[in-house]
C-alpha cells in the first residue's frame, strides 16, 4: 500500500503510543502464570514489529515523496 508521508508518520504515532500504552497497563499488572507472561511477550513483539513495519513505511512513504519532487527523475528518461 502507498502511503504519503503524513499517513505514514500517524501510523508510526499510533504504534508506538499502543506500545507505550501496553508497557504501562504491563508495569501495572501482578505476575502471571508462565502461559500469561509468554501471551504477554508476544503480544508486545507483535507491538514493536508494528513499529518496526510503520517505521519501514514512513521511509518507503519518504523515498516515494522525494521520486516525485525530483524533476530530473521524470525527465530523465525523455532527453
């Protein structure tokens, strides 16, 4: 999916305040069972590879944005 720039940085913003906002409800939480702190790991990995995919995006979404704005670019091909 092509995302502009914008887009891209609120997903990276979303992702990374539900990780934060994971890590707190975590500090708040009792230990658990090994099966509840092994869910609770996964689910916060699965959290920092959102990031780490958000954060691919927003280069991707750079990288494209700067292709545009590049007229050499484009006319390149036609000289």
């Amino acid at each position: 999916m092509v995302q502009t720039v914008e887009q891209a940085k609120a997903a990276l913003a979303s992702a990374e305040a539900e990780y934060l906002s994971e890590l707190e409800r975590d500090a708040e939480r009792s230990e658990g069972s090994g099966a509840q702190e092994r869910r609770r790991e996964e689910h916060q990995q699965s959290l920092r590879d959102a990031i780490d995919q958000c954060k691919r995006d927003l280069d991707a979404a750079m990288a494209n944005a700067a292709k545009a704005k590049d007229p050499s670019e484009r006319s390149a091909g036609t000289a």
